[in-house]
C-alpha cells in the first residue's frame, strides 16, 4: 500500500509491448504530475500550451484505443451530456454545522475554556472558512468512489459526476488507501468577475454560483465552469494523533490544502512548525488575535471568498473527549466577519421560554431594513450578555443580522433619556410563574408542566424531519391545547380525533387526514422516536451512534441511565462524556420515562425492527435472513474478501445487525482479520466474541 498508485498503475502499464498502451501510461502519468503540480503545489512546471498538446495527443490514443482507457486519466474529467438525477447517500463520518462567535476575544475565550476543561494543555489550529460548497469525497483503495454534498448532515446527494470534472479533485491518490474528506468547492474571484461580465442578469455572489453549477444536469456543463477546492479534514481508518498530521497526510495523497493558516500552542516547538510549514502561521495562544485580524484585514485582497474563520482543536483524542452536540462539534468553532447591521432603538425587552425550558430574552426593536428584510426582533442570547452591553429599554443600539441570518444586538450607541437600567432576567417564567434556575450562563424554567415547554416539545414531536405527523403543523397543535385536547405528546395518541368535527376549519376531511397522519407516524423508526422526544443533546447524530454502539432498544438505554454508565457512552467514537452525562440524566427524569412509557403502549417503535439497525448502510436486502439481529460488531484487520472492509459491517447490517467504530461492553462480535489493531485487545479484555474472516464467510452462508 505504501508504494504508491502511481508506480502501481506504471508496472501494469509496462508490462506489455503495446506501443499504444505505453504511450497512454506515460501520458496520463505526466499530465496527472503537470496537473498537481499546478493545482496542488502551485507550482507548474510546463506552459499551458504544452500541457493542452500533450492532452490532445492523449484524447487521439484513447479515441483510438478505448479499451486502454485508465480510470484516472485526466480526459474522465470533461464530463458527460447524459442526464443524471442526484440520487441520496448517507454519510460515513460527521458532517456537522460549526458554533459561531464574531470576534477574536470570544475566539481566545473559547479556547481559554477548552484549557480549563481538559485541565491540560491544547493547541489549535485556526482556517480560513471558504465561502463556497461544502463536499465530501470518499475514496476506497484510493479511487475516488462518491462525492456527496453536506445535505442535512446525515444524507446528501451523490454529486460524483459533477466534481470529477474539477481539476483539483484527485480522481487517485498517491497510495491505495480509504479515506472520507471534507473540503469546500470555490469559484476564484478574478474568474467569477469574468463569468459575470459575460451575463445579462449578473449572478449575486460566486459562491451562489458554485453551488448552482455543481447541481447541473450535465456534468459537462460543470465542466466548462473553473471550480476550484481546498480540503480541511481527512478521516482516516487509522487516524493520526492530531489534525496537523491530518493535513500533512492529505497533502501527500495529492489533495489541495489552503496555506493560510494557523498553528497556535503555549507547548509545541513552534520553531519545528515553521521549518516543516514556512507558509503557516505559527504562535502562541495570545497571537491568535493578531491572526484574526490580519485575515480580516487582508480578505479583500485574497483570490477566494471567506466568510470568516475556524479554530480547530489540534489533538484528536482532545476532540474524542470533547464530542458533539446535535448541532455542532464542541471541539471547533468559527469566527465570522463583520455582518450586514443598521442602528434602532429597542421598544422592549421579553423572554421566550423554548421546549426544554432555556429561557431566551428577546429586544423587540424599531423596525429596521438590514440586508434587504425589515428586522423588528433581535436575540440577547442571556442575562451576561445584556449586562455585558448594559442594555436598558430606550437605548439606541447597533442592531447586525449575524452569519446573515440570525439578527443580534451587538452594541449600544446611545443611551436612553429615561433613565432606564440595565434590564434583569424576571425572577419567575413568564408562561408558568415557577422560579427559574440558573446553569452556567442561561437561566432555566425546570417546570416539566410549563405550558410554553410543553407548546415547544409538542410542536418539536409532530414537526418535520421528527415525527413528520401530517395535518398537526404548530396551528393544529395550538388549537388541540387550546381545547384541552391534548396536554403533552403522549395525548397525540390518545385523544379522539373525531372531537374537532364542527370546529372551524375542521372537517370531515381534514379530521380524516389528521387521523392518517397519527396512524402512519406509528411506522416511524426508533431512531426518529428517539430523537423527537427532545431530550437536550439527543439529535440526530448522537442516536446513530448509540444505535450503531449496540443501544438498539430503549430499555438497554434506561438501564445504562440507572447505572449512570456515562464512561460507556464516552467510549463511544464521537459522543464525548459531556453529551453521554446529559442524555443518561434526562433519561432518568420521571416525567422522561412516563413519556416514553405512555408513547411504548401507543405503539411507537422503541426498539430496532429487523434490518433497520443498518439504516445507515441501507439496510436488509429482501430474501437476507436477520440472522444478526440483536448483534452488535465491530471490525478491524484487512480481509481478502472485503476490500475495504466496511464491506463486510454492510453485510452485517443487511442482515438485521448493528455496528460501531470502536469496542465497547455493548460490542458482541469483533470481526478479526490481518495485521489487527488494538480493538482486538480490548475485545479479549471484555469476552467479546472474536470472529475470523472465514467464520464470518460461513455465518453469511458463502464459499470460503
């Protein structure tokens, strides 16, 4: 595997005397150097007149002989005139949005608490945040296989097609190795301005126009537009020790990587960083804001667009630790640049209570145009915040719409001629009246029984992308409290439908559909049942990987919440001992398990139905036995039947079982082959099952 593609595909191409074929392999090998040379290094050794001869001759040959046609010659890249759809693909490794803040001082914060955390020291890494289509390129014996766009996180669309044609993209790498990574799409700005000049109805931004292109039909439409990438994540079977590493690795295998960047550490030789990495920038945590502001000083001058910045956390173990909410990685955040703001005054201040009681306090402002949409309300995020402003009612204020979306109040210009104070957080919730609670930074209503809780979760449960009842949206849902119909989600299951006939705008067919809605929302899988509950923490990403941990049922996580296993959850890839800690507190709430009770004898799917614990590698082909149900594996070796070895976990999931990244006490089988790592250890330690490759070809029921 170390030895590389190149010299691989060279000896196949050498070993025969086809005066054709060596002058293909010769071809493809030299214009694939010409080309990374120019995309990657930056450094191009030959003129683009010499490069387009050489293609030319190349394109003759292969038009000559198309049975010599190498998988990664560079003439794949032109794209195709056939139509293509852009069929979903689930993703194999996180693709999470990132937490944001707006200035170097809450970068450095940020970074100070990660110490204060961990109790030991942490380097960062800091990069710029390219303003263009996000994507991740999955690569197995270092082919590219599938590009699929961020989607929702969990699904995207299969874009392959598309990004093979942008040059910077290796269709190999330099060794036969599987990889996932992250990177983002770009149209430079001096190319973009030339796009632009040429069209009668100008496009917004190049950013707009990136991602446009990538979901053009043709793919050799893509190909005529000159899109661009930089990577920033690899994910690795075996994964270094930290992200620099990451990068260097990704480096070597051929990818692009954006060289303005930072490495900051209070601990690490930052004399070695800047021999090994003279284009870095390399300081201590107290330089972190002197980067910062020289990225924003210098972001008109930069060939791409970026919307900011994001700090990373060097070691990777950090991150294990650290893990992930339902929303974002707590191991990264991103800095964004100065957004769209205007000046108003602030009418009022109330506060919102949301459905897991966070109490949010809200200036309800002079209507003001920022961005081209009237803006009337603006968050305060918490009581430190608006003391941090000294915000009264009557004062004028810098109003911004952050990350162009979210509007906030960034600072006070003007004081109010009231004599107006600074405004205080109500000591009682303003739904229910119970006394709040302060955690941390938030106060909390901790009444289970606030009305506005209560409005919140029901709201949550029916909603879609959770239970996706139809006919119950938020006024359906009001409507049902208001008559005291229903006075919790369990009440969904409960209540007669038919009691609203006669009720304005409920009719016998809208009655109908409501009723079709409850009955197929019952089908929904335990993954979505799980994650509409709204338990804090508990999203989308955290029950797949408790699912695929061996949780495959509901009572096996109400007894590690009676164990308080939060060790066992920490040790899962990606969960963290923060979000474990929170999930197995709030599944030991009385109300949380009266709820879950109640829901459980109304027929909702509490447990894993056979061949759904591989949802997330699709599941059980029809005619496969289940013979892995209530299974739980994990892999590790090489294997001369599975290559890559996911292969094998799909057929475990086709076949009613679940699988996991790491060893746990929740891990039955440990599928062993050559050369395994230290999984194997660990599953002699706990008595896992230790299954060979040829015992696992005779549980499949296939040849060895």
């Amino acid at each position: 595997m170390s030895s590389g593609r190149s010299k691989g595909r060279g000896e196949r191409g050498r070993g025969g005397e086809d005066p054709a074929r060596r002058e293909i392999d010769r071809l493809v090998e030299q214009l694939n150097r010409y080309a990374s040379e120019y995309y990657q290094s930056g450094r191009p050794s030959v003129s683009d007149a010499e490069y387009d001869r050489l293609y030319d001759r190349l394109v003759e040959l292969e038009r000559d002989h198309p049975a010599l046609v190498r998988p990664d010659s560079p003439t794949r890249r032109v794209g195709s005139d056939l139509s293509q759809d852009f069929p979903e693909a689930r993703h194999r490794v996180p693709v999470l949005s990132l937490d944001k803040c707006y200035s170097a001082g809450e970068l450095l914060e940020w970074a100070e608490k990660n110490q204060k955390n961990l109790s030991r020291p942490v380097s960062y890494m800091l990069e710029e945040k390219i303003d263009g289509a996000s994507i991740v390129l999955y690569y197995e014996e270092g082919e590219l296989v599938r590009a699929v766009t961020r989607g929702n996180g969990l699904v995207g669309n299969d874009i392959t097609g598309n990004v093979k044609t942008i040059r910077s993209v290796p269709l190999t790498l330099s060794e036969e190795t599987d990889v996932a990574v992250r990177g983002e799409i770009f149209l430079p700005k001096h190319l973009f301005a030339r796009i632009n000049a040429k069209q009668e109805t100008p496009y917004a931004n190049a950013r707009n126009l990136a991602a446009g292109t990538l979901r053009r039909i043709k793919s050799s439409e893509v190909a005529r537009v000159p899109l661009e990438i930089f990577v920033y994540e690899g994910f690795f079977e075996s994964p270094p020790a930290t992200h620099h590493e990451a990068l260097e690795r990704l480096a070597a295998l051929g990818f692009r990587l954006n060289e303005n960047t930072g490495f900051f550490s209070d601990h690490e030789d930052l004399e070695d960083f800047r021999r090994r990495h003279p284009h870095w920038y390399c300081g201590t945590l107290a330089d972190m804001d002197r980067f910062v502001e020289r990225e924003r000083a210098g972001r008109p001058e930069l060939p791409y667009d970026i919307d900011g910045l994001v700090l990373k956390v060097d070691e990777l173990a950090y991150r294990e630790e650290m893990g992930y909410t339902g929303h974002h990685p707590r191991w990264a955040i991103a800095v964004k640049f100065e957004a769209p703001a205007a000046q108003t005054v602030v009418r009022n201040i109330e506060v919102q209570v949301g459905r897991t009681g966070r109490i949010t306090p809200v200036a309800r402002i002079e209507p003001v145009g920022i961005a081209g949409t009237t803006v009337s309300n603006a968050t305060l995020h918490n009581q430190e915040y608006v003391d941090m402003l000294e915000l009264a009612v009557g004062d004028a204020v810098e109003v911004s719409k952050r990350g162009d979306i979210i509007p906030a109040v960034e600072k006070v210009v003007e004081k109010n001629e009231r004599g107006n104070k600074t405004w205080r957080m109500p000591d009682r919730c303003p739904s229910c009246a119970e006394p709040l609670s302060r955690v941390g930074a938030h106060h909390f209503c901790t009444n289970p029984q606030c009305p506005a809780q209560i409005r919140g979760r029901l709201r949550f449960f029916a909603g879609r992308g959770q239970m996706d009842i139809e006919n119950l949206g938020p006024e359906t849902v009001d409507f049902l409290l208001q008559r005291g119909l229903v006075s919790d989600i369990q009440d969904i299951y409960r209540f007669d439908p038919d009691e609203l006939l006669g009720e304005p705008g409920f009719g016998e067919k809208k009655v109908e559909l409501i009723k079709g809605g409850i009955a197929e929302s019952r089908r929904q899988p335990f993954e979505t049942v799980l994650v509409s509950l709204g338990i804090p923490d508990l999203g989308r990403k955290a029950a797949e990987l408790l699912i695929g941990a061996g949780y495959t049922n509901i009572g096996s996580l109400l007894d590690a919440a009676d164990r308080s296993a939060v060790e066992e959850l920490a040790s899962i890839h990606g969960m963290g001992e923060v979000t474990g800690r929170r999930i197995l507190e709030q599944l030991s709430r009385p109300e949380v398990r009266e709820r879950i009770r109640a829901l459980s004898e109304a027929g909702l799917n509490f447990s894993v139905r056979a061949g759904e614990a591989g949802e997330a590698g699709g599941g059980r082909e029809p005619g496969e036995e289940p013979v892995f149900q209530g299974q739980t594996w994990c892999v590790t070796g090489g294997f001369e039947r599975f290559k890559p070895r996911e292969r094998a976990m799909e057929e475990v999931k086709r076949r009613g079982g679940s699988v996991t990244g790491s060893v746990s006490s929740r891990t039955t089988h440990l599928l062993a082959g050559a050369s395994p790592g230290s999984k194997l250890e660990k599953a002699r330690s706990l008595g896992t099952k230790i299954v060979s490759e040829e015992e696992f070809l005779q549980l499949l029921g296939w040849e060895g």
